[in-house]
C-alpha cells in the first residue's frame, strides 16, 4: 500500500478581525442602526439649521405671541415671539454639542488618570482611587450644579463652554475607574507576559498591548455617557443655571413652557419627546456597540 | 465583619468632610452673596448684616464653626428663609424625599426583578421581548421626560390627575412613577444578564446532573446567584434615586428637599446649600453602606476577607 | 450478561451560525454493571457531548440529540419525561465535571451541596442527610469532615473540591458514574490520587464507570475497555490491554506514540500526529483521519469506514485495518 501525497487544502473557515467583527455585528442590530440613523438625522439638521428655517432663535417679534402652528410658524411661537420651530432645531446643536465634546474632557482626563493608577499601582493608585472614591460619593447632578454656577460668575458665564466643562469635570471619574479596572486586569493576563518574553518593556506594554483591549468597554462606556451628559445639560437649564438665554436649548424650553403647560401643551411636547428619542437613539447605539465589542460573542 | 463596618464608617466621615469642604469652597466661589436682591443693598447694610451673621470672618473660621455646628445638630440659619434653623427647615422637608424615595425604591425593584428573571429564564419568549424593550426605553428616558410627558397625558389630556402638591394619593402617583421608572428598567436588564449568565455556569450543570427539579434548580442556584450582580449596583441606582428625585421634586412642585436646594443655589443660601447637599451625601454614603454589608451577607466569597 | 446501558447509534448535532455541528454521529457503546471503560480522544472529538446526552443535559438551542437509543438496564433514556429523567439523574447515573473550580455553587455550603441529592433520591431527613455528607466527604479523604460540611467551595484547593464532587457523585450510590477528564484540571500528584480514589470506589460499591479523558495513562490502568474517539465517530474499541498494545487504527497509534512512556529509551522521540483536528463544520471527505494519516490510500478519502470486527472483540473503523495490515504497528512490545 503507497500513502498517497496529501495534495488536498484544508478548508478553513473565513477569518474577522476584532473590530471588522464588531461593525458586521453592529450592522446586524437593527436598533442601533435606526438609533445611529436619528443621531446623524439630527445631526444634519443641526448643522443645516440656518438652512431649514428662516427664523433664528433669538428673534423676538412681540406681535406673533404664543401662537399655535401655523404655515408661517411650524410649531407656533414662545412668550416672547420666537418661533418654536428655530428653538427646536438650534437646540439640537446645544445637546448634540454638549453630548459629545464633553466626551472629550472626560477622555483627556479620565484615560491618563486611570491608566497610569492602573499601570503604576501602589501608592499613586492608591492616591488616586480615594481621590476618586471621594468624588463618587458626591450626588454627580449636585456637583455639576455647583460647578456651574460657580462658572456662571466668571467670564464664560451661561456659555456652553462652561456646561462641558462642568460636566466633563464631573463625568471623568467614571472613565478613569473603568481604564484602571481594565488595565488592572489586562496586566495580569497571559498575553501580557508573553509580550514581555518578547521584550517589550514599559510604556510599549502599555500602548501597544493594553490599550486596544481595554478600549471596548471604554467606547461603550463613552457611548453611554453621551445621553447622560445630554440630560444634564437639559437638566440644568430646566433649573435656571443652564446656557443663559438666548441660547437655545430643549431644557430652558421646557422650562419656559411649564407655565403654559395646561394652554399650550405643544410647547412642552416636543422638546421633550426630541429629548427622549435622541436619548433613546444612544442608548440604542450603545447597547449595540456593547454587544458587538463583547469578546465572548466573537465568533 | 465588624471591623469591616467600622472602617467603612470611617471612611464614610472623611468623605462628608471632604464634600463639604469642597462644597464650601464653591459656594464662596461663586460671585455674590445671600444680600443679592433686585435692588442692591447699600454697602453699610450689606456689612453689618454680614457681621451679624458671622460672614466676615475668615473663610476657615467659618467652615471650622459650620464643621462644630453639625457635631451639635446645629446646621446653621437659612438667609433665604428669614431666619429658620436650617435643620428645622430640612426636617420639614425630609419625609416628602423620604417617602418618594422609599415608594420609589420599592416599587422599582418590585417590577424590576421579576421581569429580570422572567426574561432571562423564557429567553426568546413573548415576555422577553416585551420586557427588553420596556426596559431599555424607559432606561433610557430620564425620569423629568417622562413626566412631562405623563403630565400632559394624564393632567392636561385626561384630566385624571393633579400636576403637583403634596398629600393625596393622586398626587403621589406619577412622581413616584416617574421616579421608579429608571431603577426599575435598570434592575431589569442586570437581573436579566446576570440570570442569563449564571444560567450557563457550570454548576448549574452540576445541579441539574443531581436530578434537582427545575424550580429548585432556579430558586437555590441561580436566583441567589443572579441576585448578586443586582445587590452591587444597588448602590449607584440608589444613589441616582436620591439625585433624581431631586428633579422630580422640582417638576411636581413637591416640597421636599429638592426644591430646597434649587431655591436656595439660586438665593445663594450658603448654609441651606451645604445643609441640603449634606444630606444627600449622607444619605448615599449610609446607603452604599447597607449595601456593602447586605453584599458581604450574600456573597460568602468576599466574607473572608 | 446484559449490559448496565447501551448507547446505539447516537447522534447530537449543534446549530451554530456558521453550520451544524455534529459532534456525536452514529456512536454506539456500552457499559457493563460493575466494569470500567474509557472513552478516548483528543479535545472536541464529541466525547464530553456524547456523556451529556446520555443523561440529557444538552442544552436545546442550539444542542439537539437528532437520533439513537440510549438504554439504561434496557429502557430508552431519550424517551423519558423530562420528571422520570430527572429521577434517573444523580439517582441511577451521575457526574464528574471537568472543572472543579466551576461547578460547584460558590454560595453554597459544600454540605448544602451533599444534602440535597441525599434529601431529594433517598428521602432523607434533613439530620440523616448531614451524617451522610459527612461519612462521604470521610470517604473521600477529606480530613475533618464534621467541620468542613459548612465551608464553601472557594474554601477548598481544587484538588478537594473534586473529591467533593466524587462525593457527590457517588451520593445515591448510582449505578454509572461518568467521570469527564476528572483529572485534567488538577496537578499531577493529586490526579493518581483521585484516580485511584474513583477506581476504589467504584469497586467498593459496585458502581459501573465512564472514564472520558485524553490520557492514555489513565486509560491503561484503571479501564477494562477502551472506546477512541475521532471528529464525532468512535474509531476503534476493544479491551483497554489490547488496544493499547496492538492499536488497530493509525489515530490510536498516533496517540500512544505521542506520549512519553517509562518502557521506552529515554531519547525516543515523541511523534505528534501532524496537523490540527478537523473542524466538525467542514469535515474532510471520507474517513475523517485521512488528512493527517501517514498510511491513507484512496479509498480512505471516498467512502467513509466503519466499524469492522478486525480481530477478537477488537474493532477497527480503518480501510486498512480491514485488509489485515497495520503498519502502524512496528513491533510487539
């Protein structure tokens, strides 16, 4: 008997990447996509805003009071003639805004100040954690509103600047935690020692092994701030010490419309359903981005 | 066990003195002052009224006599509420938040729970499915949208229920709806994935290789494991209890501490604003003490520390 | 003699998303009361899924037991009710797991984890029940048993869990135990220990085993059949003495020439089989060893081989082994 040469290939099945892996997942999840959709619809609406409507939100025309939707006015006008409408949009911009720039606070400083806990360890982890322990224990809303007002006396005073700021100093905390819990595990997992064995020492550890992994629930995290900043913002300017009017914004409606809630209830209805969904589009989008960073569902 | 409890009651101190303190430095941060009204206030007034009320002094007097003044229950006189003890004040308020919380609270894990549970052991089935997406919309939407909106439906559409006020049962239905709908979407997704988590351990496995029966196999094995997860985060839902039901209080026009707090940031009540946001930082710390040791009590894994 | 259960023709499929996945296709063997057999085979070769679908704890989505008989003292285990199967499980059959540190329940006591089969198949009461557990956790060479019965599972090195969980596999005095790879989580030195523990008690009490491992070392010694295993199909059985000296099938001899033997000069070189197990999605045509098989011929990669009787008792499923040759077999040791 000859043994014949294996001339045959072995069938393998088609191989993904991590993050190729993730977006056809994403893809799949239907939610996620019509959140994603709304998010870029309203995006777009935002940025085009001039465009869409001829009114601004600022003009003020004290003959057209508190009317109701009409062909001129889409949505009707507020207490001091300014058309719903306009508001609404431009108010997209100051939620939209607010939802992702402070993001960019909280990365710059929650990312350094949980990696280098986490890499470091010891007394600077130490130190930093209690720092953030004793920051968790403060009711976040509560201190976004101090900061604010405290903000409010000085020269950005009711800008939006001052709201990413203020949220964006608070938010931070939760980031960091979550980079120190990642890199804290990662540094003691197997593919860490073998990089080593390879050589590598110090900072490329860090950057080149630790980081991609511990970015999934770091995005996704991100992706969940986003709502919560968003609401925030509403919040405060529901309370008063929000964006200083005129600027525009779904919380500061709300408010003004609350007196007028039982005679005009549209006033209220729409910023607060344009609340709700882009809130909800997040979350979608979140939850989606979550389930398809999840390495355990990787095929 | 015991030992456990006081450090953390330690550690508990030192975090309210750190909040206060730092409350403290914002407050004084913060340009103005308790005088500010419409028509200022000459200079001389504005001095001796400072005077009067110790505002002179320097900063860490002030903060060392406010830090004495709580040893002894004493949280100082409100500036906006004409000379009211703010602990008198806060006490007036206290058992409206209380109230709201705890209703809150118990409603909130009351559905959250089960529905958890339930998806996660139909998985797939109707009631899954409904349950998800109820949870993840109303986990979603902030308690102050959905009242809102709930006003317009049930206040102005349907005239069923009052918009505000205190003391009738009407009155309590949608803050306190409002309020549970967060928490209560939220314990329902951990329930549901931690149950569904523990369902594929292995020693569920185990448990039904002995011929358990199936509901003992839920109730004994996974329930109290599933249970964990939820008891963990126990201390951030409550903790988003206490701040949102600050903003509930302000839709509903509810007299708890909540209003008290926005009315004096924008009175500049220095001691109504450390008096209020004491409490809450009280509040969630003693809080996240219970669950810690409810955790401990659980959990017999981390008991041996 | 009739034996304790036959499984005859036994086949679980998996939907996954890439395919089904059949991990156990048309296996057949059987267990004699009292006797110790092994089932043989690399990871993946469907030996654990074949075990779970004896005693039905395959999941249903996506797992499915598609087709075959699996007859405990000659009634159909798959055509049970889900409440007399439940009977039969802990009762009649039990389980080792693989992983001692995750199959006990971490928030119950090892004694809860006693009690409960006890109260449940033998109507103990709850008093009974604890003196039981303590006698089992005794016999199974936990010292101190009196006060370890409230301690929980993370209490114990993983060593003593397992013995644990052969003390509670042994509980209701069953008639089979199947023991999945009880050995590969543990260190060396505890795994002869167990062994032998598991060998002595099944003799003590009679009870019929299952031996399911990759190692042939254990397989020698404490199984009287062996039973290999490749890609979902059983490919060689006969009694473990035989197989292990006279392998019929080139997989089997593979196997033994890749382990490093005491009998053999020490500069031996270890021969691993060449190449990955197929994947159980896209199997190769044929017999499913052929790819990595020194010796195929073309028939090997046409028709798929089945189990033939290639000597006493001995059973082979290879072309070649068929024809009477087996060159795989160097010399007689």
């Amino acid at each position: 008997m000859v043994a014949i040469p294996k001339t045959e290939v072995v069938a393998v099945r088609p191989h993904h990447t991590i993050w190729g892996d993730a977006v056809i997942r994403l893809r799949r999840n239907k939610l996620a996509m019509i959140g994603l959709a709304f998010i870029v619809f309203l995006s777009l609406i935002a940025i085009f805003a001039p465009l869409i409507t001829p009114f601004s939100f600022s003009d003020q025309n004290y003959y057209e009071v508190l009317e109701g939707p009409s062909a001129k006015h889409w949505l009707g006008t507020d207490q001091l003639g300014r058309d719903t409408f306009a508001r609404l949009i431009y108010g997209a911009r100051t939620s939209l805004s607010v939802g992702i720039f402070t993001q960019f606070i909280v990365l710059c400083i929650g990312l350094p100040v949980g990696a280098i806990s986490g890499y470091a360890g010891g007394k600077i982890d130490n130190a930093l954690m209690r720092f953030v322990d004793v920051m968790y224990a403060f009711p976040d809303l509560l201190l976004v509103i101090l900061l604010s007002s405290v903000f409010r006396g000085t020269y950005f005073g009711g800008s939006i600047y001052m709201i990413f700021l203020a949220i964006g100093l608070v938010a931070w905390v939760n980031i960091a935690r979550l980079v120190r819990g990642q890199i804290l595990s990662l540094k003691t997992r197997d593919f860490v020692s073998a990089a080593r064995a390879m050589g590598g020492m110090g900072n490329y550890i860090t950057w080149r092994h630790l980081l991609p992994n511990a970015l999934g629930p770091v995005i996704v995290s991100i992706t969940f701030n986003i709502p919560r900043a968003i609401f925030t913002e509403a919040a405060l300017s529901y309370i008063g010490i929000g964006v200083k009017p005129p600027n525009p914004s779904w919380g500061a409606m709300i408010n003004d419309g609350f007196s007028l809630i039982f005679a005009k209830p549209y006033m209220l209805i729409f910023p607060a359903i344009a609340l709700a969904l882009l809130m909800l589009s997040f979350t979608f989008l979140g939850d989606g981005l979550r389930d398809a960073l999840d390495p355990k569902l990787r095929r | 066990m015991f030992r456990f409890i006081v450090r953390r009651i330690l550690w508990l101190l030192l975090v309210l003195f750190v909040v206060l303190l730092i409350t403290f430095i914002l407050m004084h941060l913060v340009p103005g002052g308790p005088w500010d009204r419409e028509k200022a206030l000459s200079p001389r007034v504005i001095e001796l009224l400072n005077r009067r009320y110790g505002l002179d002094q320097p900063l860490w007097e002030q903060f060392a006599n406010y830090l004495w003044g709580i040893l002894h229950g004493d949280l100082g006189i409100s500036y906006s509420y004409s000379d009211r003890n703010v602990t008198d004040i806060l006490l007036r308020g206290l058992p409206k938040t209380a109230t709201l919380g705890i209703l809150a609270f118990i409603l909130a894990q009351g559905i959250g729970i089960p529905f958890g549970m339930a998806a996660a052991l139909k998985q797939n089935s109707a009631i899954d499915y409904v349950s998800v997406m109820f949870a993840t919309i109303f986990a979603s939407i902030p308690g102050f949208v959905l009242g809102i909106l709930l006003m317009i439906l049930f206040s102005v559409t349907l005239h069923w229920l009052p918009t505000s006020g205190w003391g009738s049962v009407q009155q309590l239905i949608m803050p306190v709806f409002c309020l549970a709908a967060l928490p209560a979407a939220q314990s329902a997704r951990i329930t549901r994935a931690s149950t569904l988590d523990v369902m594929r351990q292995d020693y569920i496995r185990t448990a039904r290789s002995k011929g358990l029966m199936e509901n003992v196999v839920r109730i004994r094995h996974i329930f109290r494991n599933s249970l964990i997860p939820v008891v963990t985060v126990a201390g951030p839902e409550l903790a988003n209890l206490v701040t949102g039901s600050f903003i509930i209080e302000n839709l509903f026009a509810i007299p708890g501490i909540g209003r008290l707090f926005v009315n004096g940031i924008a009175a500049r009540d220095y001691s109504l604003i450390m008096g209020a946001i004491l409490f809450y930082a009280f509040t969630i710390a003693i809080l996240n003490l219970v669950v810690d040791i409810l955790y401990a009590a659980i959990d017999p894994r981390i008991r041996y520390d | 003699m009739k034996p304790l259960l036959e499984v005859h023709n036994l086949t679980t499929n998996f939907h996954t998303q890439d395919g089904i996945v059949k991990a156990v296709d048309n296996v057949s063997y059987d267990v004699n009361v009292g006797e110790a057999i092994a089932l043989v085979g690399e990871s993946g070769c469907g030996k654990t899924v074949s075990a779970l679908s004896i005693l039905r704890l395959i999941a249903e989505p996506p797992g499915k037991i598609v087709s075959g008989e699996v007859l405990l003292d000659g009634t159909d285990l798959l055509k049970l009710s889900p409440d007399e199967m439940r009977k039969v499980r802990g009762a009649k059959i039990s389980m080792i797991f693989q992983e001692p540190l995750t199959s006990l329940n971490p928030v119950l006591t090892i004694g809860r984890q006693l009690t409960e089969g006890l109260e449940l198949h033998k109507q103990m009461s709850h008093d009974e029940a604890e003196r039981e557990a303590i006698n089992l956790l005794r016999l199974v060479g936990i010292s101190n048993p009196e006060g370890r019965i409230n301690n929980y599972p993370h209490q114990f090195s993983g060593g003593m869990r397992q013995r644990v969980m052969i003390a509670i596999a042994i509980a209701c005095r069953p008639q089979l135990i199947i023991a999945d790879e009880p050995t590969t989580a543990v260190d060396v030195t505890i795994q002869a220990q167990l062994l032998e523990l598991i060998k002595g008690i099944s003799r003590q009490y009679n009870t019929a085993l299952m031996l399911i491992t990759h190692n042939l070392g254990v397989v020698a010694r404490y199984a009287h059949r062996v039973f290999v295993m490749y890609a979902g199909k059983i490919v060689e059985h006969g009694s473990a003495l035989e197989v292990y000296h006279y392998p019929d099938h080139p997989y089997t001899a593979g196997l033994l020439a890749s382990v490093p033997r005491l009998d053999e000069p020490r500069k031996t070189r270890l021969l691993p089989i060449k190449d990955q197990p197929p994947d159980l999605i896209l199997l190769p045509t044929g017999c499913a060893f052929h790819p990595r098989c020194n010796y195929a011929i073309k028939r090997c990669i046409d028709e798929v081989p089945s189990l033939y009787e290639v000597d006493r008792n001995h059973y082979s499923a290879c072309w070649i082994a068929q024809t009477g040759q087996k060159p795989w077999q160097k010399k007689s040791s």
